[in-house]
C-alpha cells in the first residue's frame, strides 16, 4: 500500500531524512517513534504527498480555524466530498445530518459538550481531539497521524488510539511514548538522523530495545 | 452546554448593518441621469490610451504647487502634533484635537479662504491644522504605548527633554516615522484635491481638463500622479526633506496678500450668527435658527448618514472581494501582479477625484459617491486583508477554492476585516459629507452653498453639526470594536496597514 524506495526528503532547505526504504501492507499499524528532529513529521509528510488520495491527516499544529465551531473544524475534513452550495449552507446553518455524524465521533472522544464551541475557547488538549475527530470523520484507507496524543492524559490517549484503530484499517502514527506505541501498534520504526534504523514486529521489541533510539 | 449552534456576535452586527445599508439603499437616489453614460465612459478610458503631455509646464506647476503644499502642511502638522501629543493628556486637547480632525481639509478650506483668500496660508492651514490634530492623537498613542522600561530606570534629576531624547525617542524613532510618512502619503491625496476649491494644486487642473473634455490630459495627471505616490519612498529621504521644506515656501507663494480686515470682518461679523448681529426678538431668532435645522441641517444629515451606511457596507463587500486577488492562497504571482495594480489605482485615487469623474460621466445622484468610496475604501481593506491572508499557514490538505475562502480563511480573517472596516467609518463619513461639494445632497452640498451665499453663520453651524457626527460615528466604532474585541495587534501598529486602516 505504501511503498517507498531510497528516498531522501528536505525540510525548510536542509535535507533530514536520508535512504528511506518502507513498504507498509494493508491492515498494518505502524508506529514511527525516535528523538523530536530525528525525522518522524517529515517522513509523514513524504508518505502523505505520495499517497494524498483517500489519505486521512493529523497534523501536528492541527490546522484548525479557532473562529469556526468544533462541529465546523470536524466537517471540514469532508469539504470535497459534497458541492460548494452544500458546504456554504452548512457553514450558515449546520446540516442535521452532517451535526449528528459529528456528534456521535465527538462523543467516542469525550467532546459531545463542546459540538458547537469555537475553537479557539478549547484546551490545547481538546483541540488535539477535535483534529483526530476531524479524521475520523473524513475516514478513507490511511489514517497519518503526527503525535496525536501528546497534549493529552495517559486513559485519554488510550480511548483516542482506540477509536483511530477502529476508523482505519492502515495506520501511521508518530509517537514519542514507547509504551504506547507498543501497546497499539504491530510494527515499529525507530528513526533516528532521518534513517530508518530499527523496523520490527512490536511483540520482538521490548522498551529497552527503543529506550536506546532515546 | 454548546448543543445548539449559535452564529458570533460579529455575525450578527455584520447583518445588522447589511440590513441597515439595504434600507438606507431605498432612502437613497441612485441612477443614471445622464444620456449616453457608457460612450463617455468609454471616451475617457481611450483617452488613457493616448495620455497627454504637451502641456508639460503647466502640468509640471501643478505636481510642484501639490507636492509643496503637500510638503509643508505635513511638516507643520507633525510639528504642531508632537508638541500638542506631550500634552495630549489634557481633556480639552482631546476633545479639541478629536473635533479640528472630524473637520475634512476641504471645509477647512473653505474656511480658510473665507479669511485668507487665495493667500498660500489657505493651503497650509487647511491641510496643516487637521493634520497636526491626527498626529496629536497618534503620537500620543505611540508614546502611551511604548516601551517605558528605559524611562523608569533613568534618573529623575535629568531634564525632562534629555529624558525624553535618551529614554523614549530611540525606540519609538522607528513608529514616529513610519506613521509620519504615511501621512505625507495622505498630505499628498489632501494637497491635490484642495485644487478643487480654487488652490493651484493638481485637482484644479484635472477639472478644468475634465470640463473642456481633454481626458488624454486628465490620464496625464492621474498617472503621473500615481508614479508620484508609487515612488515616494525613493524621493523621500531624511537627507532630502530639508532641502524641500525650504523650497516649498518659495514655490507655494503668490503676490496675494492677507487683508486684515477681512480677518476681522470674519470673526467678528461674518460668523455671528445674523440674528445676534441684526438684534432679532428671541423667537425671530428661533425662526432663523429652526429654518436652518430643519430644511438644511436635517436633510443633510439624513444624506450624509444614508450615503455612509451604503458606501460601508459597499466598501465591506468589495474589500471581501478585492483580497483574494493579492493573496498567495489563492493565486499565483502573475494573477497577484494584477490584483496589485488593480488595488493601488483604486487606493491612490482619492475618493474625491474618483466621484468627481463618475460624477461627471453619469450625472447627479448618490450612485457615483457610492462607488467612488466603496471603490477607494475597498480597495484599501483590502489589500490589508490580503497581506495579513498571507501569513496564515494552512495544512497540506487544505481545500481550495471557495471552500478555501469561506472555511479556512474567512473565518481567520473576519475579526481583522471587521476592525479595519470600522476604522474607516469615520473616514467613509468624512468623504460622505464633503461629496456634498460636488452636488450630492449631503452636509457639504448645504455648507457649499451657504458659503456661496455668503451666510457664514450657518456654514459655521452645518460644520459644526457635521463635526459632531463624525465624533459620534468615531465613538460608536470604539465601542462596537470593543464589545466585538477587534484588536488590531500592537506589532502592526508601525506599519502602513495600521496607518492606512486608521489615517
């Protein structure tokens, strides 16, 4: 499904990720863990820009409008799915629908309080939350998910893993928590100065083993 | 909790005032009354085809009186300004400062010529006075706001003007000058639209050009009155304003001469109102003073206030627009550099010229104001917006198009849109008065014409009211912005998109 050979990639001019080889099957959970800069966001955003179609994205600054709902921020991860009319109508006036599908995501995160609160009155770690509901609601084949439990608490990041292993049959997650990583995922790849260079089966891997990559 | 979906409060005011403007739009006179509007139209775009510049001279004389007077009224205003923004504490300041500004440069003029005639102390004071009542305020607002860490530290026995040059100006230097010739920028707009009352500067010969039809010419002194306004920062430089600030005088200089007893006969007969002068009873007095308020004062409000709200509400919808057209989300540089010309014509024309030639090509009615201010005022909003569009960063996934616009950037920018547009009320209401001049019913048509029958008093007393409606306009922005928290941050304070939103 993903496939990618020796490939280099540069972030703001300075080339960060060298000799990339990963292929990533169908129905596998990947979890991409090693030290912040040693190259995890970008190799999420090369995997992204070969592979954008039908390609969920969390990304780490979330990309949400503060001024516009967290019923809105989750919508727009369907824009192009419906006609410009439909979306500027519910933009106006949220469709029923739409409000309800919506609804029953935030709920499986613990934000059915917050559906129509703007952004920007949100906790750093309830935004983190309406950017994963965001792809859940846009599903599709990949989920790609750069730290999307890093501003929240220990059974929160649980219950928010839960629901992105049941949206998305394939997934690739940056995650700088090991245990985590190893409780959710099947396949670890340890980066570190932009190579690859652990790439195993988590039940072969202890927390010792990625403690090293630390 | 937040379960049912409520629009913002921003939301709602927008609307209000939509509905506001639509309803002003049936109290207001709107059409084309002249015969062939689009063969004039048409005319005067060929002649921007083949502009005119034989009569190099003359027009060389006119850019010269503009940039003179420009030169020196700006100059004389940031002096007066500074001085009058060490005290700007005083109450009485403020509220002098806040109603010497709400008066526009052509009513000072008006005024001015009234005492002075065509004597170049007109000029200077007409675009001087106002002038060194905006930068009072600003340069107060820069010192409120500045850093004062360095002023606290410093010794209190220092003298209070070594003080100030050591712990205050360095900092501020910077936001001083920025704002400072920002508005020679302005000075310049002022200085060719006082030809417009009889003042040698550039309006005077673009109407006379325009009246005998020779719009070849009339395109000669637009553009070249845009490559002045495009260049500014090449000609202005600190090594060479001194030379400018002593030629200007030897430049603005006529053989007129003060006649003091026309300074006296205006202030002390002229501008008494005539039943104090004449000894009328008090209720012939309350005669004269109610025919005045109702069959001119009212009206012209009236005109004035429907005239502002449309051309707000106009200048809104154009600005949201315009700021696509200069934005990296939306085009790519070839379709910006147009967008850019497109928005700096519209913006370098002042508002006045701009009604004066719609005025001209489709004849007297509220239509040709409200296109003039909503073309200039859009035009500036918007280009703000757009460069402030240009630092919002937007996920790769980003929609486009106009799910782009309405989702991810609209929503970012409104609050900053909203701030700007209520920033240019008080000046959409300023304009709206003065394009009386030009024959549209509002508070400049009756002032224009009272000065014309030579009823000072009354003039005296319309100004006075039109005054007064700015500084309410301007209040009622102030509070609207803070109950809707529009801030425009402090950072952008010293840059030219403050200045322009606020003049």
């Amino acid at each position: 499904m993903i496939q990618l050979q020796s490939e280099t990639a540069s972030y703001q001019g300075v080339e960060t990720l060298h000799d990339i080889d990963l292929q990533v099957c169908e129905g596998e959970k990947l979890a991409l863990v090693g030290q912040s800069g040693s190259g995890k966001s970008t190799l999420i955003k090369l995997i992204y820009e070969r592979y954008p179609v039908n390609t969920a994205l969390v990304p780490q600054d979330y990309g949400l409008v503060n001024n516009l709902s967290v019923f809105h921020n989750v919508y727009m991860g369907c824009l192009d799915q419906h006609s410009t009319f439909y979306n500027l109508v519910n933009l106006i006036r949220p469709k029923a629908e739409q409000v309800e599908v919506v609804r029953a995501i935030l709920a499986g995160l613990q934000l059915e309080d917050y559906l129509f609160r703007p952004v920007g009155r949100l906790s750093g770690g309830q935004k983190q939350r309406v950017a994963v509901a965001r792809s859940l609601f846009q599903k599709g084949h990949l989920l790609l998910a750069d730290e999307p439990v890093s501003s929240v608490d220990e059974q929160q990041s649980r219950v928010v893993l839960n629901q992105m292993l049941n949206g998305f049959s394939t997934i690739v997650l940056a995650l700088h928590d090991i245990q985590l990583a190893l409780a959710f995922c099947d396949r670890i790849i340890g980066l570190e100065k932009g190579r690859i260079v652990l790439d195993s089966p988590a039940e072969a891997v202890t927390e010792k083993d990625l403690l090293s990559l630390y | 909790m937040d379960s049912v979906y409520k629009h913002s409060p921003a939301w709602k005011v927008s609307w209000l005032f939509v509905l506001l403007g639509v309803v002003c739009l049936f109290f207001s006179d709107v059409e084309v009354i002249s015969l062939e509007p689009w063969q004039e139209l048409k005319r005067l775009f060929l002649g921007l085809l083949t502009p005119d510049w034989s009569n190099l001279p003359e027009i060389g004389e006119a850019f010269l009186q503009t940039l003179a007077f420009a030169i020196l009224g700006v100059a004389g205003g940031s002096f007066i300004g500074f001085l009058l923004a060490q005290v700007f504490h005083w109450r009485w300041i403020q509220i002098s400062c806040a109603f010497i500004r709400a008066i526009h440069e052509l009513f000072w003029a008006l005024i001015f010529l009234q005492i002075f005639g065509l004597h170049p102390l007109t000029g200077l004071l007409a675009i001087g006075l106002p002038y060194a009542a905006t930068f009072a305020k600003v340069y107060a607002e820069i010192l409120e706001e500045g850093d004062k860490s360095a002023l606290q530290a410093i010794s209190r026995k220092a003298s209070v003007i070594s003080i100030f040059f050591y712990a205050r100006l360095p900092d501020l230097w910077e936001h001083f000058k920025t704002y400072t010739s920002y508005r020679l920028e302005c000075g310049l707009r002022s200085s060719a639209i006082l030809g417009f009352v009889g003042l040698p500067t550039l309006g005077y010969t673009l109407s006379s050009a325009f009246m005998e039809g020779h719009y070849s010419v009339v395109w000669a002194l637009l553009l070249l009155f845009y490559l002045l306004i495009a260049t500014i920062r090449y000609w202005v430089r600190p090594a060479l304003l001194p030379v400018y600030i002593i030629a200007a005088p030897f430049i603005v200089a006529n053989d007129s001469t003060i006649s003091f007893d026309n300074v006296r006969r205006f202030f002390t007969e002229d501008i008494i109102p005539a039943p104090i002068i004449r000894g009328d009873s008090l209720s012939e007095s309350w005669h004269w003073l109610s025919d005045l308020l109702v069959n001119q004062a009212l009206p012209g409000i009236a005109n004035t206030v429907v005239l502002t709200q449309v051309a707000l509400v106009a200048s809104g919808i154009l600005s949201l627009l315009f700021f696509p057209l200069i934005s990296t989300h939306f085009f790519k540089p070839v379709g910006r550099t147009f967008g850019h010309i497109l928005l700096v014509v519209l913006r370098t024309t002042p508002e006045y010229i701009l009604a004066y030639i719609l005025l001209q090509l489709w004849g007297p009615s509220m239509l040709p104001a409200i296109v003039a201010l909503a073309l200039h005022n859009g035009a500036i909003i918007g280009h703000l917006i757009g460069r402030y569009s240009t630092e919002v960063q937007l996920r790769v996934d980003a929609s486009r198009g106009l799910n782009r616009y309405f989702y991810e950037l609209l929503p970012r920018l409104y609050g900053q849109f909203l701030a700007f547009l209520f920033y240019r009320w008080e000046i959409i209401m300023r304009e709206s008065a003065i394009l009386g001049i030009l024959g549209i019913a509002t508070l400049g048509f009756y002032i224009d014409s009272s000065i014309q029958e030579l009823h000072f008093d009354k003039a005296m007393i319309l100004i006075f009211i039109t005054a007064s409606l700015n500084v309410l306009v301007d209040a009622s922005s102030r509070y609207l912005r803070a109950k809707l928290r529009l801030r425009t941050s402090v950072d952008c304070r010293a840059t030219n998109d403050y200045c322009a939103a606020r003049e």
